[in-house]
C-alpha cells in the first residue's frame, strides 16, 4: 500500500512521512508510583520528555484509567492529574494529545495549548465534548465505544466485528461532522481491548485496510493490551504482565504502520519508533 493512499492528513497536526508514534503518559496514583498511592507531575512530565527522546511524536496525557471494570474519576481530580502535566510538556515544545472524555478537560487542556483531543468515548460520554472540540477547532479521536469501562466486557458480542466495528465508528464520525468538527480534523480508532474479547481484537488489526474505507487516518492503540497477552501466554498459561508485552506491541506497530495506520500510540517509544522507521525505509525501497 501506497504511504500516500495509506496514511492521510490530519488538518491542525504536524504531518510525518511515516507512521506517527503517540507516547502514553498515564497520570494515574498506579502509574508512577512506587506502588503505593503516590505520583506527581514533575514525573508525569519527565516521563513525557523522556518518551520524546526516544522518538515519540506526540505524547498523549491521561488521568482516568480505561481499563475494563475500572472507576471513574471525579472531574476534579482528573483536572487536577492532567493539566499541570499538559502544561508542562507544552512548555517544553512537545505536542500534547488528551486522552479525556470530559470536555472541560479537554477544553482546558486545548487552552493549555494541547494540540489533539483524544476521546476513548467518541464523544459519546459527555455531550459537550463535541461542541468544545468544534468551538476550538481542533483535532479529536473519534474511537470505537460502546460504553464506560464498567460493564464492558458484557457489550463484547458481534456477529461480524470488523463490519460492526466499521459501522458504528462511521455513524460517531457523521455524529461528530454534524456537531462541527472539521472532518480533515477527525482520526478514527478501533478501540482495541474497548467491548472487544482478544479473538475481536486480532480481527480488527487484521483488517486494518478496511477501517480505512472510513476515509479518515486511522490511529491504532494496541500497546501492552490484553490480547497481547493472551496471544504470548498460548491457550492454557496465563499472560505475561503488561510490561512484557513490549515487544508483542512493536510486532503490532509494524502491522499498523504497513496497513497504512497514521499513527499508533504505545506506552514503550523506543521499539516502536524504530519499527515505524524500517517500515517507512522499506516502503521507499517499493
Ligand atoms: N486505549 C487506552 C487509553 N486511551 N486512546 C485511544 N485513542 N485508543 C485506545 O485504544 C486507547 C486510548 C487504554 O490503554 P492504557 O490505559 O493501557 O493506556
């Protein structure tokens, strides 16, 4: 596939001539702690600054855990986690990207000069994320949801993932399009590990090609998920912990950078930057 028909554009980003690389900077108590109920932003940031070095384009801040089952948290805190750290990693130079489904947060943060909201919800959990994004003009994520963490693994039921998967992601980017965000400014997601079982999973990321059927670049989010887990541990054994699954997730980044992803976004840079290198080399070599 063609880096040209494969990757696109999006409007209000810097454009890469390769597979973008988004680190993850989680600021969340387990994150960046000694394992305790400690974390501060002078690590959150530092965190961001190292993933850059090592080659992220783009570092993605978020203070609410997604992981299936997981609480919410309260607006308050999440504001207080994730704006100093925006703040932070801005004022170094470094594109920040949201990952929030509440839109003052994701107001805030855009105020704070953060260049892309990233909403696991699509817009879906908060009904004013979709006018703050329009009214601010900038970048948004539109993934595919089907509801809050609690509860998700019950909506992991398709008949035909990949063509549900498609279907209901195309129906939130016209959502998000009628609510006025600029459509050069939408990327799409499948939200890998989101209402999916591990066997959901592998078929999205085989069938990458046909999420770009939605016309939008495509972002993948595979980094250190559960399928990966189950795939490296076999049917009976039980997975390895998330942070073996590094290299599973760079095997990932190659996939999604060939597939023509625009961008994947991974908790461990180093790998994955260097795979979407070789995969851009290779491309050119065509
Ligand atoms: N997954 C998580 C968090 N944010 N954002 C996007 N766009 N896509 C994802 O799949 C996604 C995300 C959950 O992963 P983490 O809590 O391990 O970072």
């Amino acid at each position: 596939m063609s880096t040209l028909r494969g990757r696109g554009r999006v409007e209000g980003l810097p454009e890469w001539d390769r597979c973008a690389v988004m680190g993850v900077v989680n600021v969340t108590p387990d994150s960046f702690s000694d394992g305790g109920h400690w974390f501060d932003t002078t690590a959150a940031v530092k965190h961001g600054l190292e993933l850059v070095a090592e080659g992220a384009d783009l570092v993605d801040v978020g203070g609410e855990s997604t992981r299936p089952g997981a609480p919410r948290v309260d607006e308050a805190e999440e504001l207080r986690r994730v704006l100093p750290v925006v703040r932070g990693l801005v004022s170094e130079g470094v594109s920040v990207s949201v990952d929030t489904m509440r839109a003052s947060v994701a107001e805030q943060s855009l105020t704070a000069g953060a260049v892309l909201v990233n909403d696991v919800s699509g817009g879906l959990a908060d009904p004013a994320m979709v006018p703050v994004v329009a009214a601010a003009n900038a970048p948004f994520v539109v993934m595919h949801w089907r509801g809050f963490s609690e509860g998700m693994n019950q909506r992991a039921v398709y008949a035909d993932v990949v063509g549900e998967v498609l279907t209901e992601l195309r129906q939130r980017v016209e959502a998000v399009v009628e609510g006025g965000v600029a459509p050069e400014r939408v990327l799409v997601d499948p939200g890998l590990g989101f209402a999916k079982q591990a066997g959901h999973d592998l078929a999205l990321v085989a069938h990458l090609d046909r999420l770009r059927e939605l016309g939008r670049p495509l972002l993948v989010a595979a980094s250190r998920k559960r399928f990966l887990g189950r795939v490296l541990a076999g049917q009976d054994a039980s997975p390895p912990p998330a942070r073996e699954r590094d290299a599973a997730t760079a095997a990932v980044t190659t996939l999604a950078a060939s597939a023509g992803a625009w961008g994947v976004r991974v908790h461990e840079v180093r790998a994955s930057a260097d795979a979407v290198r070789v995969v851009r080399a290779v491309e050119a070599a065509r």
